[in-house]
C-alpha cells in the first residue's frame, strides 16, 4: 500500500513538473490585466483620480495621479505580456509603497492589519515576478533567446 500511494505521488510531482511554467503565465495574466484596467479606469477619470490625491493630501496631485495611473497602465501592459517583467515589477513595487505610506497606513492599527493589506500581498506578487522572471512563456523569454542571452538554470 505504502510503495503504491508513493508511486503516486511521484506521478502526480512528475505531471505537475511539466506544468510548472503555466502557474507564472497564468499569474502574470490575470494580475497583468488587473493592474491595465485599474490604470486605464484611473486614466479614464484623471480629475477624479487627482481629487482623491488632494483629499490624501498628496503633493502635487495632478501630476502624482497621472504618474501613478500610467505606471498601471504601461505595467499591466508589460506584466500582462511578460515584456521587461522585472524592470516593470519595480515601478510597481514602489507604486505600492507609496499607498501604503501616505494613504493606507492611517488606518493600520497593528501587524495584523497590516500583513492583511492588499497592497501588501501586491508588492509580494510584484517581488516574486522581481525575483522570478516572467517564466518561459513570454516575450521577455524570447527576446532573451533572439538576443543570444542565456538563463540561469532552474533550482528545480
């Protein structure tokens, strides 16, 4: 019984194996075109957007809501098609830093609130992309191959 539930679970890890570049894609998807269409929403309403920054009392407004907009849209974009995925993730990284300090902090009580925010759990995803690369498929992967340039090998 024991060597048959082993033998199992090694088909099911090997299986998995293959599909392991498919979790990067599909996070890079869904979490690409989240930030597009937050960016493009925000762009859409600039004057909204740059009313909320002046109620946050956030310095230069207009020009802070334009950047902090654009940097959604472009990265989105960029993350959604895995094109410079960790030049990107570092905009966005700081993007959500500064929520945190000048908007989102006023309302943290604790490390529990604090672990708890979604621009947390963003700037997490955001380091992983950093750290891990888009995967192999995106365009970063091809521009990598066409330009000659050779990826470390994996730890697996």
């Amino acid at each position: 019984m024991q060597a048959t539930i082993a033998r199992l679970c090694g088909a099911a890890l090997r299986t998995l194996d293959r599909w392991t570049d498919i979790g990067p894609l599909v996070v890079r998807i869904v979490f690409g075109y989240f930030w597009f269409e937050t960016g493009l929403a925000k762009i859409q309403n600039l004057d909204g957007f740059a009313n909320r920054f002046v109620e946050w009392g956030i310095p230069f407004p207009h020009f802070n809501a334009a950047l902090s907009a654009w940097t959604e849209l472009i990265g989105g974009a960029l993350i959604f098609l895995g094109l410079f995925t960790r030049l990107t993730a570092v905009p966005m990284i700081i993007n959500m830093i500064v929520a945190i300090a000048l908007v989102v902090i006023k309302n943290v009580g604790s490390i529990d609130d604090f672990v708890e925010l979604d621009e947390v759990v963003y700037i997490l995803i955001f380091f992983w992309l950093l750290m891990a690369g888009p995967g192999r498929y995106s365009l970063d992967q091809l521009l990598a191959r066409a330009l000659g340039i050779e990826r470390a090998p994996s730890s697996r």
